[in-house]
C-alpha cells in the first residue's frame, strides 16, 4: 500500500542544513497497525507530515497505492488526503461551535454528495465509536475521551485507505488512554490501516509493529 524509497527530507536553518529524514526505507501493507517512536528530533513528525501528504521529500520516492506522490503539487496532495487519508491529532482539532455531528461531517463539506447522506455518514461514524448517544453534544460538553471518539468518527467519514494518528493519547488520562487505544485495536480487526506516533510505550503495544527512529534514520523495525 505504502512504500518509501530513499526518502529525505533537509531544512536549512540558518548556515546549517538539518537532515529531518536521511535515506527512510519503509513499506507499509494494507491492514497493518504501526507505531512510529523516537525521541524529540528523531524525524518521527516529519515522516507522518510526509506520509499523510501534508509535506513533500528533499529527494526519494513515496508511492501510495502504486501513485508517485513525492512529486505532487498542493492540490494534488490535497486530493489524495480528502479521498484516501484520516488524520487523528493530540488536541483533537474540533470546532468548538459545531456538535459532534457537524464537526465529524466537515470532510464532507466539499464533496459532491448531498446533505441527507453527510448527515448519515456521519452518524454511522459516530455509532462505529460509540457516540450515538451524544451526537447532538458540542465539543465543551464531552470528555476528553468522547472528544478523541468524535475526532476519530471525523477521520473515518471517507473510509479512508489509512488513519494517521500523531499522539492520539497525549491529551488523555491513563485509563481513558487505554480506552482510546482498545477502539483503534478494533478498527484494526476490522481492517484499517493505521499508522500512529507515540512516544508511550505502553501506547505502542497495541500496534502489531513498532519502528524506531532516531536522527532521521529508521534504527529498528519490530513485529510485536
């Protein structure tokens, strides 16, 4: 589904040149969960930015489902995130004055169907997460937990190829966390892919493969 080759990405800061990503080999297949680790400065932002087409490479090859998208303009990655990409953020990302069914139907703002099948999109999405219950409530009115559930209806609303979560948990307490991570467990099971940074190791046991990145460089590559 996803291969990288040679990747690179390079920021010049200042008179120096600080190489982000430096020579990443990766292949990722349909169904796969996958936690990326790292330290601060390890490039692990950096790869999830290029993975889900929201930056492009300094050189190398990135192919998504056989399409060469290292070379694409904006509009070009900007179409292959609204058809084929979920994104799941730390801070949730809602808009605080839109309910949970509005704020899960925004990726549908743009495209062709009508209102009626935005509106039961995004209330099955809501019941695949277990908020059917709470459909009506703005984001104030949600725990931390019911939050990141609304967040993760949102990224499913396309059925997309993958689901990008960047610390998913980072903004939950322990057992809400853990909550959180059981429903990406049963995502998985029924065939989503999904790729995840976190820097929990207790996070990352519930992928099935865990990639370590340090200096830009892939270290380690483990099926758990």
């Amino acid at each position: 589904m996803l291969k990288l080759r040679n990747l690179k990405k390079f920021y010049p800061m200042g008179d120096i040149i600080v190489h982000a990503l430096d020579g990443v080999n990766l292949s990722i297949a349909k169904n796969e969960f996958i936690a990326v680790m790292g330290a601060s400065g390890s490039g692990k932002s950096t790869l999830m930015n290029i993975l889900g087409c929201l930056d492009t490479p300094t050189e190398g090859s990135y192919q998504l489902n056989g399409r060469e998208v290292s070379r694409m303009d904006d509009d070009q990655l900007s179409g292959i995130r609204n058809r084929h990409l979920g994104f799941v953020f730390q801070n949730f990302n809602l808009l605080p004055r839109l309910n949970a069914l509005k704020n899960v139907a925004l990726p549908l703002k743009y495209s062709p169907i009508d209102a009626d099948e935005h509106t039961t999109r995004a209330e099955k999405a809501l019941q695949q997460v277990g908020l059917g219950h709470r459909m009506t409530h703005n984001p104030s009115q949600l725990s931390g937990g019911e939050r990141q559930r609304v967040a993760i209806a949102r990224a499913l609303i396309n059925n997309p190829d993958i689901i990008f979560a960047d610390e998913p948990t980072g903004n939950l307490d322990s057992t809400t966390a853990h909550d959180i991570m059981r429903l990406f467990a049963e995502l998985h099971k029924n065939g989503q892919t999904i790729v995840m940074v976190t820097h929990e190791h207790d996070i990352a046991e519930y992928a099935k493969r865990v990639i370590h990145l340090k200096d830009g460089r892939i270290i380690d590559d483990t099926e758990n």
